[in-house]
C-alpha cells in the first residue's frame, strides 16, 4: 500500500463542500487504489459521484449515504458532511461493479461479484477481502449469492446504507452513479496484508427461547409462500413474539403492544444468535427488533428461521463508545501477526449503536483515532452490518466492524 489518506469537508450545500474538498486534493493520483466515499443523506449524490469520477477516474469507487454523520481521525462530523478515504497501491488491484434491486437480489449478487473481478481483470481469482454497500431489505440474499461464489474463503464485510430517520432517503454510488435501490461491491488485492474484525457490544440477559413461526412471504415469482424463515417472528415458544420480548426487555415496548415501531426502545434490548464460541466466551450475532405487527409479531431487521435459538441481550452505554475501539483494536492484532503496521482503515458502526450512545459518538470516534494511533480511516453508520464471524460471513444488525491495511 502506497498512501492511505482520509479528506472531509463540511457544508449543507454539496456543491460548496466540494468545492472545500477540491481545494485540498492537490494532484491527486489516478493509479489502481480504492475511493471510500460517505455522506450524510441529503448531499446530492449524483454531483460527488461526477466530483469523484473527475478527480478519481482510474479507482474504483464505492460508497453511499450514512445516518447522521462519519468519522475519521479527526473525531465526529455531523450529516452535512462528504468524506473520502483515498487508497493509492500501484501494485495492488481494486474492481467495483453495481446493480438496481430485481425479483432475485441473489442472483444479481453473484452477477455483480462477477462483473466486480472481471473490472479489474481478476476473473476467477479469490479477492482478499469483498467489500459491499446496499440499500435495506435483501442482505440476506445478497450474503447467499456471494457465498454462492467465494463461500466463506474469504472475508465478506460492509454495511446497509442509511439516512437519518429510517424514511428511505438512503442511496449509493457505483460505477453506475448514485443509486437509491441496490448494492455496490468491491473486490480487493491490496499488495500488503489486512486485518479485519466483526463484533457487537452488547451481553446476553438471561431469557432465551426458539422461534416458533415465522410471518408468511412470497418466494419470488414462483408465487410459493413459506413461514420457515422471514422477518416477521409471530410466535416464541408458542406465545406472541412481542409479549415474549416486552417480557424479557423489562416492558420496554409496553405501550407499543398493538403495533409500531419500536426501533428507539430496542436498541438497547436486541436479540441475538449464539454462533459459537472463542475461548469459552459466546459469540452472538445481535438482530433489532424494529416494529410490532398487528398480529402481535416482532419484525427485525434481519431474517429468523423456525426451530432458531434466540436469546435476550442488553447493552450498556459506556461499554458501547468503548466496543468501536476494541474492534478496531482487534482488526490491528490481526494485522501486526503478519508483522505489518497501519496505513489506514475503515470502520462500521451501527446507526442504532449510534442512537444508543448519543453524544458520545465524538467519544467513540476519538477512542477510535486513539487505538489507530492517528492513521487515516474513514468510519459510516448503517442500518446493517455484513461481516466474517467464526469463520462464516454473515449479515446481522447492531454491530461493529473493522477493516485494517497494512503498509
């Protein structure tokens, strides 16, 4: 890796915080290397796309919309913000690809994966890591389509895109442009090692029990309707998902029994997967509940199945601001075991993380900055979270992710 370095400018006006972004790129390098670029949601996404595309002609770019803000090295920077994380690796080799939503996201997955290696003349090749941006709604399908390919032998991460109020303002930028349906993946051969890690904050309660049924969905054009697996828990353990889940959050959504949603009062309360364990220790895949059904379902923001063990969890604050910089912490251990030091890195961080902790999210950038020592990264808050957990790649929510590359 030859240059690592992050840029941010801060105007309401996207023309304006270009302008105050142009300034500080002096000659910037068009070689093989990747652009990260986040934003809040109502910068106009077509104009940094041709911004970018001027200035970045020879990278590949991704990136997209981020709820409320970013940050980098320099802390918190609030949602009128665009910022860039610049790769520069003449040696390495970076390919991009996009495409809109379809009746088949798994599908479209694998053609854009495909399409992503074909750009930077790796086809067939096995990336070092795959990094994806996408719009809410089908990560789980995107997930099956580029493990239909790669399984898990090679690290998957990224993020949902997000705005600041969950209303639909969310959008992307590929080699398409701006896209407001559909995902962005990035294939990645850096010419020096990586470092990763994929986490959540939060600990179990106590309660547990097995989903029972699943909310009916159509199963593409075939017109099949399945309850095995969905968004939409109706029963748990035989009762109402949501009595179950008020009962282990100590009434948090009492008043949200009927239906409604119910993403503020759970982002403290999620539920989770036990997915393994690493020295004794449990490792849990975080799922938010993020509204009641009229049938007194829980509806999340990721896929359950019938006969899954789902257990209660609780989150604490502090132990959240705190979490990001163990992460990212983690991600550079793993780097330092190929004797390697830091150039730069990105960072995830959940947007209901984000709401949980307040404030405080300048805390959690600077204790980022600080565990890096000062590198350049570039971090974005999402409403999803993709990542490689115990040796599987996975979707889940409320998490935390860190990508570190070496120099």
């Amino acid at each position: 890796m030859d240059k690592v370095k992050s840029y941010t400018a801060n105007d309401q006006d996207t023309i304006a915080a270009l302008a105050l972004l142009a300034e500080q790129l002096q000659n910037p390098d068009n070689g093989n290397g990747l652009v990260f670029t986040f934003y809040g949601c109502d910068h106009n996404g077509i104009l940094i796309d041709a911004f970018l595309q001027e200035n970045f002609s020879g990278k590949a770019i991704i990136g997209g919309s981020s709820s409320g803000g970013l940050m980098t090295e320099n802390g918190f920077w609030d949602q009128d913000t665009v910022g860039l994380l610049v790769l520069e690796d003449k040696a390495g080799e970076y390919g991009v690809a996009d495409g809109v939503f379809d009746d088949n996201p798994e599908k479209l997955a694998e053609k854009v994966l495909m399409q992503a290696l074909d750009s930077c003349n790796c086809t067939g090749q096995l990336p070092e890591l795959i990094w994806l941006y996408q719009t809410p709604g089908h990560e789980e399908a995107v997930m099956r389509g580029l493990r239909n390919i790669v399984g898990d032998h090679c690290p998957i991460m990224g993020g949902t895109a997000a705005d600041n109020d969950v209303s639909g303002q969310w959008h992307l930028l590929g080699p398409s442009g701006a896209l407001s349906n559909g995902l962005v993946i990035a294939v990645m051969f850096p010419s020096s090692p990586i470092g990763f890690a994929f986490q959540g904050g939060y600990e179990p309660s106590g309660p547990q029990g097995t989903v029972t049924c699943i909310g009916y969905h159509s199963a593409g054009e075939s017109g099949v309707v399945t309850d095995g697996a969905g968004r939409d828990v109706l029963t748990i353990d035989g009762a109402p998902a949501a009595e179950v889940y008020n009962r282990w959050s100590n009434n948090a959504i009492a008043s949200k029994l009927d239906g409604g949603s119910i993403l503020a009062e759970t982002t403290m309360y999620p539920i989770a997967i036990n997915t393994g364990d690493i020295d004794g220790v449990g490792q849990y895949l975080l799922i938010h509940p993020e509204s009641v059904s009229p049938q007194g379902g829980l509806r999340t923001f990721r896929e359950l199945e019938t006969g899954m063990r789902i257990h209660a969890m609780r989150g604490d604050r502090q132990q959240l601001v705190a979490r990001a910089g163990r992460v990212a912490d983690h991600a550079k251990r793993n780097l330092e075991l190929e004797h390697k030091t830091i150039s730069g890195a990105i960072m995830i961080y959940c947007g209901g993380c984000k709401l949980a902790v307040g404030d405080d999210i300048t805390e959690v950038a600077r204790t980022v900055g600080l565990t890096l020592g000062g590198t350049p990264f570039i971090g974005c808050f999402t409403f999803g979270e993709q990542g490689y957990l115990l040796d599987k790649n996975v979707h889940g929510n409320l998490m935390i992710s860190a990508v570190v590359f070496g120099k």
